[in-house]
C-alpha cells in the first residue's frame, strides 16, 4: 500500500474529457475515453509524479457512477503502475463513498480522493469519524483528503490534522485548499503521517513556509493546459533548489490573469469547472471537450472568455521552455 512518502513531484487533477454532445442531461455515456488514453500517456511522458481523477475540475458531481468506473479503469490500464493513481470518490455520505472506493479499488485505483459529505456542515468531530470509518471500511486503500474550505464547509484546523492523523491510519495525503497560515502546526501535529500538498495559488508561499518539508504540488487548471513548468517547479521543490524554484515561480506569475482583477474570491468557485475546461481546449493538450450539465460553458461571463484565450497562448509559450524536464 501506498506511504506519504512515495508521493512527490506534480500531482496532475485531470479533466475528464468529454465526447463532443455529451454535456448534455441525458448522456449516459460522455467520456472520450481514447482521449483519456492519448491525455495520460502524455501527462506521464512530461514527468508528473501522480494522477488524481474526479475532483472538481474532474466534473465529479456531473458523472455518473458507470461513467467514472470507464474513466478510472481507463486511467488505470494505460497508467500501468508507473505513478500513483488516487480516484475520486466523494459522496452525499458515508456509505455511498465506501461503495465508490471499493469499486474503484477494484479497477485498479492506488487510492481514493475523498472530500467531506456535500450536505450538512460537517463539526470537526463529524469530520474525524468521517475519514476514521473510511479507513476501517476499506483499510487497504490510501485516501488523499480534498481539504477544499470552499466547498466541504470546513476550515481544516490543525485540531482536525491531529485527530485524522491518530484515528484515520489510511489518510496518506492532502491537497491544501485551505488558509495555510497554521501548517507549520499541522506539519507538527500530522506531518509523520501525512503529506500536506500545496497547489496552484499558494505552491510558493508553502515552499518558503516549510522548505524542505514539501515533496509534492498539486495542479488543475495550469496542468491541464500542459504541465511541463509543473513538472520543473515540482522538480526544483523536491530538491530545494531555492534559486530555480523563484525563477520558474517568476516566469508562472508573469502570466496574464485568467479572470478579472477582484473577481476570484467570488466568482471562481461559480465557474472553476467551466473556466478550467475553457482555457483547456484553447489551449489543446487536452481535448476536454464541452463541459456537463449542470455546468455550461455558456455560464462564463464574457469577460472571463476574453482573459482566457492570452492566458492559455502564454501558457502554451511557456512549456516549451520547460519541455524536457523530467520530475524525479
């Protein structure tokens, strides 16, 4: 079974591509599943340390259950055991999430990404026995905890890294996307057992924060237009190259913004699906197609659509000054 420890480098959160008309409500059957196929071969040549499938950007809530089984089987056949693969399985509840693991597991998966139940807000308690009954339900899987404040109701407090970490042996991992102002206390309370895993917005800030206790970052919506600067950044982290870290973090942050000053905080937890598969297809590494009802390209705002086409041009520019250089 997986350790924390045998997670590094660029964990890439897919989109799951979707066959042209098969955003709408009654398709049953909308994944491209050969362009799942062609989209992991490639995201594994560049270099990524891990796959993680059926997150946000994933369209998790937008799939149905035989259609993310297709998805994560194909991943899995293609992947061949050469990064981890962490699926996800985030429910209404507890019960239906065990049911999503245990298939997942089944078709190969090396560990399950698990978000708190979308109902309730969940206490911290309620949120600890959560993750403590996932590891005795399935104690042979590994669980990467989608610590997203913005959608699962929770500001993750290291009182509930402390707890996890005592009563949930399985839970090996964590994508922060939540306020990291106290994660040197986490790492402190938690960090024996689990890697705390920065991503897109705060991947720098962390690594000054905690050098060198970081080995792994975490991307959407830049991966998904390509990873190769990812995968670099990942590479220079990893090795606490601190020069070669500031200078790739320069070179991401000169980029055009990809939505209005001032309009993140609100809007993007509106269109985080929409803008992420936008930008995709513009840029071309993956063909992600249209997006899947309830979400609608047609929701973006036209000027979000007007940032997003310079973006992904200077992204795509970007890459290939980082093609060829391989993570660890």
């Amino acid at each position: 079974m997986l350790t924390k420890d045998e997670i590094t480098g660029l964990a890439v959160m897919i989109p799951t591509p979707c066959k042209e008309g098969g955003g709408g409500w009654d398709a049953t059957d909308s994944v491209d599943l050969d362009e799942t196929a062609r989209m992991i071969e490639n995201y594994i040549q560049a270099g990524i340390g891990s796959i993680a499938a059926c997150g946000t950007t994933g369209e998790c809530a937008a799939l149905l259950w035989e259609e993310k089984r297709a998805f994560v089987d194909t991943i899995v056949q293609v992947n061949r055991k050469r990064v981890p693969v962490f699926a996800g399985a985030t429910g209404l509840g507890t019960k239906e999430t065990i049911r999503q693991m245990r298939g997942l597991k089944d078709v190969g998966a090396d560990g399950a990404f698990v978000g708190l139940p979308l109902w309730q807000t969940p206490t911290i308690e309620n949120s600890v026995q959560f993750y403590a009954d996932l590891s005795e339900a399935v104690p042979d899987m590994p669980i990467m905890v989608y610590a997203n404040a913005r959608f699962f109701k929770s500001v993750f407090p290291t009182h509930f890294w402390e707890r996890v970490a005592k009563r949930a042996p399985t839970v090996i991992l964590t994508k922060i996307s939540y306020n990291h102002a106290n994660l040197l206390e986490d790492l402190r309370v938690a960090g024996q057992k689990i890697n705390f895993m920065p991503g897109e917005g705060s991947i720098y800030a962390v690594y000054k924060m905690a050098r060198p206790r970081i080995s792994a970052i975490w991307s959407s919506g830049l991966a998904g237009m390509g990873p190769e600067p990812l995968v670099a950044l990942a590479k220079a982290i990893l090795t606490d190259d601190e020069k070669r870290v500031d200078k790739i973090w320069e070179d991401i942050r000169s980029l055009p913004p990809g939505m209005p000053p001032g309009e993140f905080a609100t809007g993007f937890a509106q269109y985080n699906a929409q803008i992420n598969r936008h930008m995709a297809n513009i840029a071309g590494y993956v063909k992600a197609g249209p997006t899947r009802v309830p979400y609608r390209l047609s929701d973006l705002p036209e000027s979000w659509k007007r940032l997003s086409g310079p973006r992904a041009k200077a992204w795509t520019e970007l890459r290939k000054k980082y093609v060829g250089v391989r993570g660890l």
